[in-house]
C-alpha cells in the first residue's frame, strides 16, 4: 500500500511571496497523484493531478506542482500568494494496483498582508 | 454542472439516535466514495462503491456504520446506534474512472451529544 507524507503542518507567508508546500509518497509501483484544497467549511477542491506524461503540472489559481519519481515527492509551489489562498491542503495518492486515495495529514497555509 | 450534493450539511442529535446521511454523486461518476474527517485521524476511507456495489468497506469503523448505493444516484451512510465518538465531518466523492480524480460535496457536519 503507498502512504503520504506532508512535511510540514503549518506554513505562515506573507501574501505576494512564494510558497512551497512538501509531500513525498512511498509507493513500491507506478502512482498517481493529487493536491486537494479545503476552505473552511467546505469540501476538498482539486488544485492538480499528475496521471502521466510531464513531470510539471500545472492546475488552477497559479499552482504547479512537479513529479519527481527518484525523490519520490511531489511539491506545491505558488510563486505569489493572496490572502484568499489561505487553507488547507492535502497531497494524495493512488497506484496502479490499488483504488483507494491515500491522504496526507495536510499542510494549513496562513497569508498574512 | 452539478457537483456532488450532501445532505444534511449540518447534523445534532443525542446519543443512541439514528443517522442518516444522503449523497447525490456527479451524473456519469462510476464510482462513489464516503470519507470520515476529524482533527485527530485525518480524512479516513470508510467504504466505496463501484457502480453500485460495495467494493471495500474495510474503513467501516462498526457494525453500528452502513452504507448503501441503491442506484446510481443516490447514496446514504447510516449510524445505528450513534455515540459521541462518531462527531465529525463525513463527506462524500465521487469520480468517474479508476484513478481519476474525486469530487468532494460539501460534507456533513455531524454532532453527537
């Protein structure tokens, strides 16, 4: 079974900065691999996915995430941030023999004007 | 287009009582997943279906937890007898493929005092 490992619980930024959220999966076959955003009160919204093909993808609100399968990680990076991306994101993952999504414990991002 | 729709969004009741929350997953989706959402476990996988039928419920935390798809629109996870232990946030996704990715509704908020 693959797991998901998000490397840091809270990240403050200040807003117009970059920021850069860390996830790393351990997966002994081929993965696929999502980043999920929840506002409050609200469900989880897909940011990205990386099914195949290039290993930098880009997905919605600026965000692109890259896929490195010797490191076994999968990043965010937002070159600028607003106020309105305050929240909390997931990295997931899912394999080629296996349905199920595995979720990270999530990485709660606070801008600060 | 019509994402996935649950209901009730918000849910209190008093120990021993009956549960029961309804999903209407996205017209076309395949496959239909229930999650459990608390600060101390994360987001956790109860129970999916693959055009209707239950596939894994390995996630059902009890026999007190059942869920049923009776057809392709409609889903309901049920809790019989509920306890304070069940309070958190249950959403529901669905997508439409092995491997794609999930359409989270809004979720249940679900109290028990």
């Amino acid at each position: 079974a693959q797991s998901v490992t998000q490397l840091d619980s809270q990240v403050p930024v200040f807003e117009e900065a970059p920021v850069e959220l860390r996830c790393n999966y351990s997966s002994s076959v081929s993965v696929y691999l999502f980043w999920y955003v929840q506002y409050p009160n609200q469900g989880l919204q897909l940011l990205l996915k990386y099914l195949s093909g290039s290993t930098l993808v880009k997905g919605i609100n600026g965000f692109e995430a890259e896929f490195n399968k010797s490191q076994t990680s999968f990043h965010l990076r937002k070159p600028s941030v607003h106020i309105s991306d305050t929240a909390e994101y997931f990295c997931a993952v899912t394999s080629s023999n296996d349905y199920k999504l595995s979720f990270g414990a999530g990485t709660t991002v606070t801008v600060r004007a | 287009d019509a994402g996935v729709i649950q209901s009730p969004r918000h849910e209190v009741t008093e120990m021993g009582q009956e549960v029961t929350l309804r999903c209407k997953p996205i017209s076309g989706h395949d496959y239909l997943f229930w999650y459990r959402q608390t600060m101390m476990r994360g987001l956790e996988l109860l129970i999916y279906f693959n055009n209707n039928v239950p596939i894994d419920d390995s996630g059902m935390p009890e026999d007190r937890f059942s869920a049923k798809m009776p057809n392709a629109s409609f889903s309901t996870l049920k809790i019989q007898p509920s306890e304070p232990r069940d309070s958190a946030v249950y959403f529901c996704a669905s997508s439409n493929g092995f491997n794609q990715p999930q359409h989270f509704g809004d979720g249940t908020r679900l109290s028990i005092l």
